[in-house]
C-alpha cells in the first residue's frame, strides 16, 4: 500500500510537473478554448472562451459555458488565471464565470481574479458571489473551519471605448463594436457597452473582435495586428436553427433575433473584409455561429473568406493554440 502511494505521488507530481512546463512552453499563445457561437449548443465546441498565455499568469478572454473544463484539457490550472476580459454580457459569453469563480473558492485559489468587462460586469459579478454565499457558509461541513470570502477572491474593472490597460508584460486596448445598436444618447446606449480588444504583447499583437458586426472602430483597432481572432456567422443555417430549436417562437422575437443576426455579427465575406482592410498578418476564426448541432466542414467557409483576404486564414477549433 506504501508502495502504492509513493507511486500515486510520484506520477502526482510529474503530471504537476508537465502541465508547468506546456504553460511555460505557451507563453504569449492565444488559445481558443470554445469556439461555438451560442446560443445554440454544440456536442464538439464548447461556448466562447479563449486563453491569453503569459509568463506570469493567464487570462481568459470570455468566459462561456464549458471553460473550467476547457482550461483543464489544455493544461491550464485555475491557481494560474490572474484576469478575465469581457467583452459583452450575453450569457454564452459569460456563463463558465460561475463556474471558475466557485471552484477557485473551493480550491482557495491564491489572488484576486480581476474581471474586466463593460458596463454591467460589476453587477453580474456580485449576482455571482450573492449566489455562491449558501456554499460558502455550509463550507466542508467541518466545525471551526476557516472559510474564505468570496467577495474577497474577485473584483471588478468596469471599462469603456478607449480603455487602456497596463499590465505586466502587456497592454490592453477596448474599442466599442456594433454588436448593440441603440439609439445613441439613449440609456440603453448609455448602460450597455459591446467591446473589442487589442493585446500588445512585447512580441506580437493580438485583437480579438469578440461579438460585433461591419465596424470602423474594429477596423483602426486591428490595423496591422500580428493575429486578428474574429467571429462569423453562417446567417442562413443559423436561422434555420433557431426556428428548429424553438419553433413556436413568437413572430415578433423571431424578427428582433434576426434583424440582430444580420446586423450584429460577421458573415465570410465581412469577416475577409475585415482582416484585408486592417493589413492583418493572421485570421483566426471562430465563434462559429453556422447553426450545427455537432461537427462541419469548415473549408467552405475558409474558402470564401481567402477569397477576399490575401493572408493565412484558420477556422479555429476548440484547443487550438495561435
């Protein structure tokens, strides 16, 4: 039995041992940890979710269902996550947050996870914690033990269009997208933010164009970026698929939904355009809205955007690293 459990720990520690090392070795990666385009589910890509990999920690770049998981198959442990970037709060955006907030607290992760987002992040985030407070006073069901805070392991930055941030080895840029359309000066206008982000690392340039549709702010944003990460809709099949998943769906919603669609996200064409425009080295895409249910044949898709844009083009698939 000793034996045994010198041979558990031993392999215990190698496995803590690997996953060091593949994080060291991905250092300045952009992982993209989900890549379906909610908010329709998918057997083989989890939500949206992406990983910026640095030397001295991780952060997550939107956060959808699935991500505690994701992070776990690439290696990635939550002791190592230092921030969170969001850039709307559409649930299939911001759905693995609960996850990763509860299981940090159950590991009493070391730290403050910092969530970045537009306006509503600070709200949202406090639901969370408000809905994490019945476990934390039950804790392990052990009397006298200590039991941390959750309100204690997270805070919040709420940011706008322009925001930059410095941080240790990088700086983050947000620029307003068009994936909202209210009228402007209006208080939706004024609460609700959908943004873009630039990352500049010391050895490349990242933009991430989260949800959005044709924008010049996205356009000056990611001029001449190393890697443009960008989303696409299949406009035809995604609709399709909402009237499948929720075929009594009343017309009026059903309109709202597609005007949304049409205007808010990127078809191929208006991704190629994008990527051509700005003189970006590299396309990623992902956030694949196409209306599938499982797997697909993405080189149509890959087609038609190469057919506008003259650099490398990647349909991402969950766990790629860029």
């Amino acid at each position: 039995m000793a034996m045994l459990r010198s041979i558990s720990i031993a392999c215990l520690a190698m496995g803590t041992m690997v996953v060091s090392a593949l994080a060291e070795d991905r250092q300045g990666e952009f992982v993209t940890l989900g890549t379906q385009g909610g908010p329709l589910a998918n057997a083989v890509r989890s939500q949206p979710a992406n990983a910026l990999v640095l030397e001295n920690g991780v952060y997550l770049v939107d956060i959808g269902d699935g991500a505690a998981g994701r992070l776990a198959a690439a290696g990635i442990p939550l002791q190592r996550l230092k921030g969170v970037f969001i850039s709307h709060l559409h649930f299939d955006h911001t759905g693995g947050l609960a996850a990763v907030l509860g299981l940090r607290f159950q590991l009493n992760a070391p730290g403050v996870l910092t969530v970045y987002g537009p306006p509503g992040t600070e709200e949202m985030v406090a639901g969370l914690v408000a809905s994490m407070q019945p476990s934390a006073e039950a804790g392990y069901g052990v009397p006298d033990e200590q039991k941390p805070d959750p309100a204690a392991m997270v805070s919040v930055v709420e940011i706008r269009d322009g925001a930059n941030i410095a941080l240790e080895g990088l700086t983050v840029t947000a620029a307003e997208n068009t994936h909202y359309s209210f009228p402007e000066g209006s208080e939706l206008d004024r609460r609700f933010d959908s943004l873009s982000f630039r990352f500049d690392l010391p050895e490349r340039s990242i933009v991430y164009t989260g949800d959005t549709g044709p924008s010049d702010n996205v356009e000056n944003l990611a001029k001449d970026a190393d890697l443009l990460v960008s989303e696409m809709i299949d406009l035809e099949q995604t609709i399709a698929a909402v009237k499948r998943a929720n075929p009594n769906m009343p017309d009026k919603a059903l309109m709202d939904m597609s005007r949304h669609l049409s205007e808010h996200h990127l078809t191929p064409r208006e991704v190629g355009r994008l990527a051509q425009r700005a003189n970006v080295k590299n396309l990623v895409v992902t956030h694949l809205a196409t209306g599938a249910a499982g797997a697909i044949d993405t080189a149509p898709y890959a087609a038609e955007i190469g057919a506008i844009f003259n650099g490398d083009v990647t349909i991402a698939d969950d766990l790629d690293r860029f």
